[in-house]
C-alpha cells in the first residue's frame, strides 16, 4: 500500500497513513518504526486496563508474522514523522477468508481527531482489495466504565450484556457504521491459586464424577497415542474460537471451516512453538470408554511467562453435568504453577451466556476486569476490474 495523500486533523495537523515496514529483526536499524507502532498498543492498553499485561512485546508481535493461518498488515498514522494511531489487519488464510479483523489503536493525546477515521478507512480499502467483505473490529470496557443506568446500555445483536452508550469506542464504531454483534466477559485471576480452595475443588470435582474419568496432561504437543483423540473432540465441538474460554458453541460468531486431524494438529502445535508460545494442555478420559470428552488449555509467552492466558475449554455435550469443566480447569491451574513458577495472573473472555464456565472461574477467584464488545460491518464487494493500490 502506498502512503495516502497528507489529511488533517482537528487540531490542522496533516496526518499520513503508511503501510509498517515489518524488521527482519529488532536489532535492524531500520526497525524504530515498528517499535513505535507496538510502544502505541502498550501505551493504548495501559489507559484502558491500568496495566500492560494484554499488551505485545516487540518479539511477541514481530513472532506473530510467521503465522501460517493468518495474513497481518499493519498501517500506522504519522504526524510530523512520529507514529501516533495503528490499525492491525488481521487477513485468515485457512478459513473465513471473507474476513477482515481490525485492531484499532490510537494515542490518548491525539483521540476524538480524526485520526481513528482515516485509519479505519484505510483499513477497509485495503481489506476490500484483499476480497475481504466482512470485518470485525472489538472496544474494550473496563468494569469501572459499566454502569446500572439503562438509558447507558447498548445491548448486542445476540447474548446478554451491554457497553456504555456513552464511551467513545461506543459513539466511534457507530459513527463508523458498526453493529455491535455480541459481548465478552473479561476476567482475570491471581496465581498460583491457595493450596486449600484446590483441595476443596478437586474433591467437588471428583465426588461429581464418581471416579469415572481420567486425567491426561501435556504441554506444547500432544502425546502421538492422542493425536486423534483430540482433533474428534476439536471438531465435535463444533465452533471453536480461539481465545475463548467456553465449553458450548460460542454465539455471535461465524463457524470456522477448519476441520481437525492429525497432520493440522501437529502444524498448529508448530506455528505456536515458532511464535513463541507455550501450551499447557489437561484432557479428560472417559475410563469406561477410552474417549477424551474434555480438555482446557492455557497459552504462555515464552519470553513474559508472568501473564498467561486461558485459551478453549471443550467439554462434549454428553458429559456435561459431571463437573468436568471444573475437574480439568483446578488440574491444569495447577500444574501450570508447577512448570511455569513465575506466571502471577491469568486472563480470559467468557461469552456472559456461559452461566456454567463462569460460576466455575468464579470459584476458581477469577473476578471481572470488563467486557470486550465485538462488532461487525460488511463491505460492499469491489466492482469488477477494481484495481489494489499496493
């Protein structure tokens, strides 16, 4: 993509919008600018959240080029030279390509002038080029935000909750012609969990299922004797979305085509490891059956093992009312802290429907930190002998 014509802001000032040049390396002298452009996510995620956690490090992001499922561009905004505003362009290779997901970061000091806009406009261009019609783009809430008043509640196209009518990502993705499609539980929790709440969990969990079930534990690559164990559970699952803490199908959101076996397996497991991506995986055996009919994962950076995230957690239908969820979430808790001593918070995203995952995080200590909104707009298709501006 080439860089637009200068345009204003507010303020008069001219705004350029470029395509980042992505380092081969961040050691390259000619990788400031994709330093600055992570520094703008960091900076974005500490006025929202209070804390960094959930924002990339420069390895993190420069890892997540390598994916082999997804396509990411990114376009920044630059006043006088200096990077003020990013939009990243995530393009999916192996299924729902006619999907575009946006992540929209601005810098506090230059928010409500229009530079959001012109990002976001571009970003739409460009993914329109790319034969993408439909994108989705997500606002972060923290709880603080939320408010009892109803004149103040946006509720989405499927699902409980709501978003703040008044918050500017509220007012900005309407004005943008966004629909809000459907809302996300965020919650964190404080590790490693007390020693008595385990004890007190596992012997819940294990007087509901009566010693009927098994468990099985690995990280980072499943053992070869369940490689297809664990693709029939992935796609008897049905959707599954990655980040998702949820053991029913998820509302609100397009089914992947992706289907499971042995060989994507394995390429997933590697595609983590290349980015720099640990995985920490408990799986529950059915004893009378030899079947898996559970597992939960949860996601470690390699390089900051301090904040770790609780990926999917898949229980088949037919199993469910066993405490499985709450078997395999105490277990893998657990023995996360064993190998990984150093994590002292784990964050994940409940769809508010999923009454039971969430009594379980509950349980477990996790409390809520926000919700996250996911919105959705569909882009009119190119005409015919349309050309790309790259």
């Amino acid at each position: 993509m080439a860089e637009t014509a200068g345009m204003t802001v507010d303020e008069g000032k001219t705004v350029h919008i470029e395509q980042l040049w992505v380092p081969d390396n961040l050691e390259s002298p000619k990788a400031r600018d994709f330093l600055d452009a992570v520094e703008v996510g960091r900076r974005v995620r500490m006025e929202t959240w209070g804390s960094d956690d959930l924002a990339y490090t420069p390895l993190e992001k420069l890892l997540e080029f390598s994916d082999p499922y997804e396509r990411q561009i990114i376009l920044v905004a630059k006043i006088d030279g200096a990077i003020v505003g990013t939009v990243d362009i995530a393009l999916p290779l192996a299924d729902n390509l006619d999907l575009a997901e946006f992540t929209l970061d601005i810098l506090p000091e230059y928010q409500r002038q229009g530079v959001g806009r012109q990002l976001l406009d571009a970003a739409e261009q460009l993914a329109r080029a790319e034969g993408r019609t439909m994108v989705l783009v997500d606002t972060n809430h923290p709880a603080t935000s939320l408010t009892e008043i109803p004149e103040d509640q946006l509720i989405p196209g499927s699902g409980p909750g709501f978003l703040p009518v008044s918050s500017r990502e509220v007012d900005f993705a309407q004005r943008a012609g966004y629909t809000l499609q459907h809302i996300e539980q965020f919650s964190s929790c404080i590790l490693p969990l007390d020693s008595k709440l385990v004890a007190d969990l596992q012997a819940e969990a294990g007087e509901a299922n009566g010693g009927r079930y098994a468990l099985h534990h690995w990280t980072d690559r499943c053992p070869e004797p369940w490689l297809e164990a664990v693709a029939e559970l992935e796609n008897a699952a049905g959707e599954v979305v990655h980040g998702q803490d949820d053991d029913e199908e998820p509302a609100g959101v397009e089914p992947a085509d992706m289907v499971f076996d042995a060989v994507v397996l394995r390429e997933t497991e590697d595609a983590a490891l290349a980015q720099g991506r640990r995985t920490v995986v408990t799986a529950v055996e059915h004893v009378a059956s030899g079947r898996l009919v559970g597992l939960t994962t949860i996601s470690v950076l390699a390089h900051r093992q301090d904040v770790v995230f609780q990926d999917d957690t898949l229980v088949l239908q037919e199993h469910r009312g066993n405490k499985l969820g709450l078997l395999i979430k105490v277990a893998n808790m657990e023995r996360l802290s064993e190998q990984f001593p150093d994590a002292r918070v784990i964050y994940t995203w409940n769809a508010p429907e999923n009454r039971y995952l969430l009594t379980v995080n509950k349980q477990l200590g996790f409390t809520t930190a926000g919700v996250t909104g996911l919105w959705q707009k569909e882009l009119p298709q190119r005409s015919a002998g349309a050309t790309s501006s790259d």
